[in-house]
C-alpha cells in the first residue's frame, strides 16, 4: 500500500472514530489520539524522505494545534478538538491542515447554525452574540457602556470533532479530484 493511502486511511479512521466519541461522550479520548500520532510517526518515517518528520508530521501537528488554541484559550473550545487538529496536521502537514483548518471553521459554523435551529433557540444564540458583541462595537466608536449585559445562559455545546472531520474529509476530497 502507497505510504499516503495508509496515511489517509488511517486519519479516516481516526476521525470517524473520534467524532463517534465526540457525540456519544463529549469527549475525544487521549488514547485515540496518542495512537494516532505513533501510527503517523512511523508512516512518516517509512516515507523514505528523511525530513518528512521534520516538515510534515511536526509541522503540521504544530499548525493544526496553533489554529485552535486561541479558541480553546478563549473558552470556545475543547482540548480535544485542539489535540485532534493536531493529530490531523501530523497526517496531512502543514499546508493542508491549514486548509482542513479553515474548512473545519465553516463546516463548525453551520454545524452550530443547524444546532441552534433545531434547538429552536435562535434567540437567545443571537442575544448571546450581541451581548459579545455590543461592548466591543461600542469601543470601536468611543463610546463606554454604562454596564455591559451579561450573555444569556449558552445554549449549548457542539461535538466540534463532526466539524474537523466534515472539514478534513472535504480537503481530502477535493485533493484527489
């Protein structure tokens, strides 16, 4: 089997695994991941290209981590979604994890959009937004508030590891087509 084939493969099973989790738990298991990193080291290595752990594994396993973590250090993410983007970029390297990265974003983005719906607490999403928001637009313009509204109670977390697979599979795809 070609080295990126196995690569490949194995990601998918990685993702559709931890996106399994992701619904049933709410939580992506370090194990999976930790697995996922060793059985991509030691693709990488056979790779026979001597710098692939280097400019391949270790860059885009540091890409994909740096593309969540203000997120996660903002409270709008969990360490699992950060890790598994990290494990994503040792797969596929840096240049298209950056690409699944941003796919992730809009794939995460009418992820929650259909949550909210379907919740039926689009109301209190857009409240939510526009109490984040209003302190900010107010700066911008050289107004003070008075005393910012507190956000409305969230309405809910998402299982983000369907949007980095949603994500990844469509770089995925449209790479081969």
């Amino acid at each position: 089997m070609h080295n990126q084939t196995a690569l490949e493969l194995v990601l998918v099973v990685i993702l559709l695994l931890a996106s399994a989790f992701d619904l049933h738990q709410r939580r992506i298991p370090n194990r999976l991941l930790a697995g996922g990193l060793l059985v991509a080291m030691v693709l990488h290595l056979s790779s026979g290209t001597a710098s692939a752990l280097l400019t391949t594994y270790l860059a885009g396993f540091a890409l994909g981590l740096l593309m969540f973590l203000p997120l996660y250090l903002l409270g709008g993410m969990a360490a699992g979604d950060v890790k598994l983007m990290g494990t994503v970029g040792a797969f596929l390297g840096p240049a298209l994890v950056f690409q699944a990265s941003l796919a992730t974003y809009c794939c995460g983005g009418v992820l929650a959009v259909l949550i909210v719906l379907f919740k039926g607490s689009a109301r209190t999403a857009f409240a939510n937004v526009l109490a984040l928001l209003l302190p900010v637009l107010m700066r911008l313009q050289g107004a003070q508030l008075a005393s910012a509204a507190a956000p409305a109670p969230s309405v809910g977390g998402m299982p983000y590891a369907v949007a980095i697979t949603a994500g990844t599979f469509a770089v995925m795809y449209l790479r081969h087509t």
